[in-house]
C-alpha cells in the first residue's frame, strides 16, 4: 500500500481522489465545538439578516479559515526550512498523528459530554414538571452554573418568583428580568431576597403572553438567557425580531453569549462590511488536519495540491457555516420541523468526523512508525556513479 507522502508526491495521480473527501471534512469540521456557529447565528437573526447575508457571512468565516491555515504552515516551513524533508517527515507524521488522533479523542469527548448533558437536562426537567404546580406558569433555566426556577405566582396580581434548584445561588441585587410582549410592550423587573427564593418587586400584567430575558450580573459581564412565555401558535420572533430559546438542551454559555450578540445588533442597519467582518472573526480557528495536509504538501513540493486540498476543505466548511445561517436566517425551528432528521443527524456528525479523523491520524502514524523503523534514502544521482574496480576507484558516467 503506497504511504500517504507518496500519493501526495504523485500530484496529478491518485493524491487528487482526497479532493471529495476534503470537502467532507470540512463540513464535518464546521459542526465540531468551536467555530462560534451559535454566535454568528445569533448574529444573523439578530440583524434580521438574509440568505445572502448568510451566504456572505459563511463565506467570509471561510476565507479567513483558509488564511490562518496558510499562515500556520508557511511559517512552520520557515521556522524547520533547514531540516532533511527525508528524514524528517516519518517524524513528521508520527507527530501530526498523535495531534490529529488527540484532537479526534477531544472531538468525541466534547461531543459525548454534551449529548449526555442533554439526556441529563430531558430527565431533570421531566422531573421538575413532575412535581412542581401545574398551575403556576413556569420554566426551569440552564444558568451555565445551575438551574433556576422561574415562576409566575397564582396571587392577583402576580409576581415573578425565582428559585435556585441547583447550582450557584444568586441573590437579588445579582438580577434583573424583562418582558416583551407581541405587540412590542415591555417591562422591567427589579427583585428582593425572600426566604428560599427573591421575588419581583414588580408585578406581571395579564396575559401572561411574553418572551422572558433573565440578566444575571457576574460582576464586570452579565449573561442573559431567553425564555418563552409565549402561547402556542404566536410567532416565536417578536419585538426585536429574536428568540434564541428552543426546546431541548443547550449549551448555557453558548447560548447567552449568543444572547450579548442579540442585544448589541438588534434592530441596526448592519453595512456588508460589518458583516463580513464578523465572518472573518468567526473563522480564525485553525484546523490541525489541515494545516497538518498542507504542510505535507509544502515538504514534497506540491504546493498546488496542498493549496487545492485546503481550499476543499475550506469549501466544505462554507458549506456548513453557510447552512446554519440561512438556517437562521429561514427560522431554525421551521428548519428542524421540516425535515425532522436534521437535529439528529447534526447531532451524530461530529462522531463520524471524529472516527473519520482518527482512522486518518492512525493511516499517517503507520507510515511514520514504518518510516522510523525502515529508513530508506534515495539512490545516487544517475547522472553519474562511483564503481570500485578493487584497486583504483572511477567515474562511471551514464
């Protein structure tokens, strides 16, 4: 079986089949932990965004992906330019292996911790809803740092009600709480400490038809979560056009930066540029695979297949990030209720790309271990060769 430096050094050959599996990568990489697909979402819905606002967007996160993958292994050629590519690159691969291997394992393990925190949160709030009051309007509020209870009492007139159910407790000074209503009302909460739980010192106007921000003040930031109050069949994009609340789990963190993003662009005529600019941010998260690939085609002298091989891979992370703007941009639930096999399969991707990977990074380690252990060099040059006569040495010239 040839190694993957020898597929590479044909060029034109075989090394160009990598191509469609580049592009898959890349969209497999785009659904992994880290490339801010909530935030530029959040951005998207925020600003009341377009298809081709999304598409820009995507493509601009792309682009500057693309970027800092070249800059990461043209200076990695500059800084190791004197070493011996023969000798060096068993080393080479056995090194991309293990990093690539570990960033597959790391992959797997955000991605199981994640699922398994969704499953947990499914039974916690099926047992909250087992046992609180079904009559007081209620929901329950992933902080990041625990749970809160957050409830309506069944006093006229009605007051917010705060509980910590695990978790960091928070006190009232810490919290604020505003409303929105359909037609664009809003009202602010302020709260005072009561025992076990704060209390708003405002009271709630019926109906209780309302999108809920809780503010929860960590001292220099606060982080704010969205929750629905909303009846069923009210459009679930009011006021300023935003609601990042969904069913089911989400990763707390995410979502209330998501949430910051919501509140600075809300409403604003948001420029091209301005849009493009946030892409460029969003996508300067290198990925290890490809710079890895890259400079394996930098040390052989395929530079052209390197930079096509990236740019594939740069497409299929287009694809992706692009996907979940317009995504956003249409509405994400209109998205998963349409085609109901979404969610699932976007939850299962990062496990075949994790498994994708590690097959991958083992491929490379076997041809740097075999490098390693049977060296081989190239033969002499045929222009010309020594041959020993036994008594005097001569050029023997071909």
């Amino acid at each position: 079986m040839e190694s993957f430096s020898s597929l590479i050094a044909q060029g034109g050959g075989s090394a160009w089949l990598f191509i469609p599996s580049a592009i898959l990568l890349g969209a497999l990489h785009g659904l992994e932990p880290g490339h801010s697909k909530t935030m530029m979402a959040a951005f998207i819905v925020a600003v009341r965004g377009t298809v081709v606002q999304s598409v820009m967007l995507g493509l601009a996160a792309t682009f500057s992906h693309t970027l800092v993958v070249w800059a990461i292994a043209l200076g990695g050629m500059y800084l190791f330019s004197g070493l011996d590519a023969e000798i060096a690159e068993p080393y080479f691969q056995l090194v991309s292996a293990v990093i690539i291997i570990g960033v597959a394992a790391w992959m797997f393990r955000q991605t199981w911790r994640e699922q398994r925190s969704a499953k947990q949160y499914e039974r916690d709030v099926a047992e909250w809803e087992k046992a609180r009051d079904k009559a007081i309007p209620a929901q329950r509020v992933d902080t990041g740092h625990g749970f809160m209870s957050m409830e309506i009492t069944p006093d006229k007139p009605a007051f917010w009600r705060l509980k910590v159910v695990s978790g960091d407790n928070w006190t009232a000074e810490y919290v604020t709480l505003s409303t929105e209503r359909p037609d664009g009302t809003k009202q602010k909460f302020t709260f005072v400490d009561r025992d076990g739980y704060i209390e708003s010192v405002e009271t709630i106007a019926e109906p209780y038809d309302f999108m809920a921000r809780l503010s929860l003040d960590h001292g220099d930031h606060e982080h704010d979560y969205d929750v629905s109050f909303l009846k069923q069949g009210v459009a679930k994009a009011q006021g300023n056009g935003v609601n990042l609340a969904t069913e089911g789990y989400q990763d707390a963190h995410a979502l209330s930066h998501a949430n910051d993003i919501r509140k600075r662009f809300a409403n604003r005529q948001v420029t091209t540029g301005q849009i493009i600019l946030f892409g460029l941010t969003g996508g300067l998260i290198p990925c290890p695979a490809a710079i890895t690939v890259l400079l394996l085609c930098l040390q052989l002298k395929e530079i052209p297949l390197g930079a096509v091989l990236v740019l594939c891979f740069s497409i299929g992370l287009a694809l992706t990030l692009v996907m979940v703007g317009a995504a956003a941009a249409i509405g994400v639930r209109k998205a998963t209720q349409k085609f109901s096999w979404l969610s699932s399969a976007a939850a299962r991707a990062p496990y075949f790309s994790s498994a994708v990977i590690v097959l991958v990074g083992l491929y490379m380690g076997y041809h740097g271990v075999n490098g390693i252990m049977n060296p081989h060099h190239e033969p002499a040059d045929n222009a010309a060769s020594l041959v020993d006569t036994g008594s005097t040495t001569v050029a023997a010239v071909r």
